[in-house]
C-alpha cells in the first residue's frame, strides 16, 4: 500500500470513527437519554459534527484525493471504488461549511425532543417552530450547491445516488394508478376478518416472539440488541455492533414482529458489509433505496408469505392460545395481510403502503420548493390523505406528527421506502430463479440459504456500486416496478379470489 492511500484511510477511519460516535449518542437519546438532556446531546453532536467535518474536508484529504485518482483509476477494484465514493463526498461536503453542520446538529436535537413531545400531546404547534428552523436550514444546504433541474434533487441525492425527482416522480406514476385499481378491486371483493389482531397480547411475550423471528432469520445478538423507542430504527456502531430499536402499539400489539423482521432486515445487510471496508467510504450500505429493500423483503416478502405462518405460527399459537384458539395459519397468514386504508404508515398493508410515500413525497417537494408552508401542514396532509387513502386522520398523532424524520432534517428520505419495495420484489424474482424450494426452506424455518444470497449479492458490496448499477448488475434491470406489481397482484388475488 503507497503512504498515500495509507494515510487518506487513515483520515477515512477517523472520519468514520466520529460519525460512528455521533450515532451511538443519537442511539442513546432516543433510547435512555432523559428529556432533560436535549440542548446538551445537541452540542456534544455538533462538536462530533464539526470535527468530522473539518477532518474529511481538510485540504491533505483534497490533496490525497486529487494524487489517488490518478494513481488508482480503476472503480472495479476496492480501492478505485473507495477513492470514487470518497471524493464525491468530499466535494459534496466541501461546499458545507462545518459552522452549518454544527448549527444544524443542535437545531435538530432540539426539535427532535419537541417532536416527541408535540406527538404524545398530539399538537403539531409545539413542533412546527423546530420544523420551521429545519426547513430554513434545509434550504440553506440545498443553495451550497449548483442549481440542479430541481431543487429537490440535491437532497434526494444524499438518499439515492444518481436519482432524479422527475425520474421518482415517473415511477410512481406509472405504480399509482395500478396500485389504485388493485385496492379498488380487493374493496369490491369479500373482505378479510382480522378483529382478532386487536385483541390485548402480552408485550413481554410478544416482544420474546420478534426476537425469536430475528434470530432465525440470523440477526446475532452477539453484534446487536434491540431496544425501545419512540419509532424504530437501525443504527451501525461497527459491523459487529449493529443494534434495531422497536415499539409495542396497544392498539396494533402484533406490528412489534414485523417491525422486528423490517429492522432486522436493515442490521443484516450491515453485518453483511465486507469488513474490508470497515471504517470506510465503503462501509454500509450503498443507498436507503436499496436497504429498504432488504427491510421490506425481511418484513414483507418473507415475514408475510403463508409457507412462514405455517412454520411459525403453530408457536405463536401456542403462546397466545386465548386469542388465537381454533384458528388456522392461513387464516392468520390473510389477516396479517388484509387490505385496509390506515392512518399509520409503518403499519400500513403492502397494496396501500407506496400511496403514503406518495403523498409525503408530494407535501416534501412542496416544503422545498415553497408551495407548501409548514403552517398548513396538518390541513393539507389531512387533505392529501382523504385524496389518496379515503380517510381523515382524527388528530395530529396519527396524522402529520406520526413519523420522526422531518424532526431531524431528514427531508428527501421517504421516497426511498417505496422505492425499496420496488427493489424487493425485483431482487425476489431472481432468489426464486435462483433457490428453487425457497417456499419449502421457509417452511421449514431456515433462512441461511436467503440470507447468504442476499449477502453475497447485495450486503459484501457495501458502497461500492452505486443503487442503480447494483440491481441492474443482480437483476439485469435498473429500478423498475414491473415485479413489484406482478407480486402484489398475485399474492392478493390468491387472497381475495380475484
């Protein structure tokens, strides 16, 4: 290895050492930190944030940087790829100034401990100040950089490499109206019971059950944990400290399984990640696009197909013998998948989830662009949610204030989860050309087999292909939502007589 690329993943490493920091503070506040400790957990990430900054952005790493693309021109090889990731970050994050990053971490903390707040209370006017100053920044950040065909573009790139918001815009235009003529269709049809999912399950039971799932599926609590919090999430420490954080819902006390499985899904392609390229411009995954892909899969695709009920469900029989007495599992297996417009994103059923992603979409691009103020927030979601799903959220809690992200900044994000699910079932037509008894392996209860796929196809990567030369270079396709409607149409009609 020359001196130089020995000191460029030097810096990488230390670079990748305080953000690594960063999260397990962000982890920590979310899970043990006492309200109490907001504007101080605020500053002690701006510090972090500052440092990394200035570290990656120093002119030694432009110089490195400028002399190793020369000497390394080859993407295809490890350190050709890391050097292509690394400055294209590095001329992203020159153009932010690290006074801005540093104000940003503290005006995001602040408003995350008000989101909380503003949610349990549900009164979105105690968060819409924070939001306010969120916007303005984002806003801000969007000017350090050339003026792109949309504003929007310029965050959406952060999330998604490569993609354009007239190249999102197009796919799900061409997804919306047949994913409206399938829900059409399932409500013409004779409707699925499912009362008995509301009924009081145990929370220590349930929550024992979503890790037994998890560790089937092969997440390994050697390298992990999971811990409550106000919404789930992922975070990496290492690849061998990656932990999930999850709920129970009264209302909803089975979503703890599969929000269980969908974390899982993100924390296996992290523990998957090469460990060459630990502490890296290589390490994690290459797009939330892509990781939503491997969630949704874990959640949806496996999580609720009948040949997993019919293994699993026998056990979960078994623990909850009272609510789910005399019941078969392709009875559970159909209500675990009914068709029903909710309020709730993350709980919402496969054929009406990407219609919530379309409608935060649509109010995010309004944000940037001005046409949307963040006064009029709660009337307009209510608005776009009777357009798009027939029903009127009843409060805040359950309408605008229901997801964290726009409380951390995190404005350009939503559109990657449909586009995950898109990703999913493309990725789920080649495993199936590729492990013939997959449904019989699932039955069965093991997992190796699809987790090794997936490992070896996707995860070991890490960033080294960007997500579009990624699925095409797996599926033979660039994103695409032929599958993803071929799937759904097919699971439902089996499930609704169609």
């Amino acid at each position: 290895m020359s001196e130089k690329l020995e000191k460029f993943k030097e810096i990488l490493g230390e670079v990748s050492d305080l953000g690594h920091a960063s999260a397990v503070l962000g982890w920590d506040q979310q899970v043990n930190m006492p309200p109490g400790g907001a504007e101080g957990r605020g500053q002690q990430l701006a510090t972090l944030g500052k440092l990394a900054q200035e570290k990656f952005t120093s002119d030694e790493m432009g110089r490195l940087l400028e002399d190793l693309q020369n000497e390394y021109p080859d993407a295809e090889t490890d350190e050709g790829a890391m050097i292509r990731v690394a400055a294209r970050n590095y001329d992203k994050a020159k153009r932010v100034p690290s006074s801005f990053v540093a104000e940003q971490a503290v005006i995001s903390s602040k408003a995350l401990e008000a989101w909380v707040e503003a949610k349990s209370k549900s009164d979105f006017s105690i968060f819409r100040p924070h939001l306010e100053k969120n916007l303005e920044m984002i806003k801000k950040y969007i000017s350090f950089f050339p003026p792109a065909d949309h504003p929007y573009d310029t965050l959406l790139e952060d999330y998604e490499p490569g993609m354009k918001t007239a190249e999102v815009r197009e796919i799900f235009g061409n997804l919306r109206p047949k994913q409206v003529a399938l829900i059409k269709a399932i409500s013409e049809a004779r409707q699925v019971e499912d009362d008995f999912l509301k009924e009081t399950f145990n929370e220590k039971k349930v929550w024992s059950f979503s890790e037994k799932i998890i560790g089937k599926f092969g997440y390994d609590f050697k390298r992990g944990r999971q811990d409550k919090a106000p919404h789930p999430f992922q975070t990496t420490f290492s690849v061998n400290d990656v932990r999930i954080t999850n709920r129970y819902e009264k209302d909803a006390p089975l979503a703890t399984l599969f929000s269980a499985m969908h974390e899982c899904g993100h924390a296996l392609y992290e523990l998957g990640v090469s460990p060459a390229y630990e502490r890296s411009s290589l390490e994690g995954g290459t797009s939330l696009a892509v990781h939503e892909s491997q969630s949704r899969m874990w959640e949806n695709l496996v999580g609720r197909s009948l040949p997993f009920w019919e293994h699993f469900f026998p056990e979960l029989q078994k623990t909850f013998p009272k609510q789910l007495d005399g019941m078969s599992a392709n009875t559970f297996y159909k209500a675990v998948n009914k068709v029903e417009p909710s309020l709730i994103r993350v709980n919402a059923d496969e054929a009406t989830y990407n219609l919530h992603i379309m409608l935060r979409l649509e109010i995010e691009i309004g944000m940037v662009d001005g046409s949307i103020e963040v006064k009029d927030l709660p009337e307009i979601w209510n608005a776009k949610m009777q357009d798009y799903l027939g029903i009127v959220p009843p409060n805040d809690a359950l309408g605008v204030l229901q997801d964290i992200h726009w409380s951390y900044g995190a404005i350009g994000y939503f559109s990657t989860y449909a586009l995950g699910n898109i990703v999913s079932a493309q990725l789920w037509e080649k495993i199936n050309e590729d492990i013939k008894d997959l449904d019989e392996q699932t039955r069965k209860g093991q997992f190796a087999e699809l987790r090794e796929w997936l490992r070896a196809k996707i995860h070991t990567h890490g960033h080294k292909y960007d997500p579009q030369d990624l699925v095409q270079k797996v599926t033979g396709s660039k994103i695409d939502s032929a599958a993803y409607v071929r799937y759904l149409t097919k699971k439902y009609s089996e499930i609704y007589g169609l």
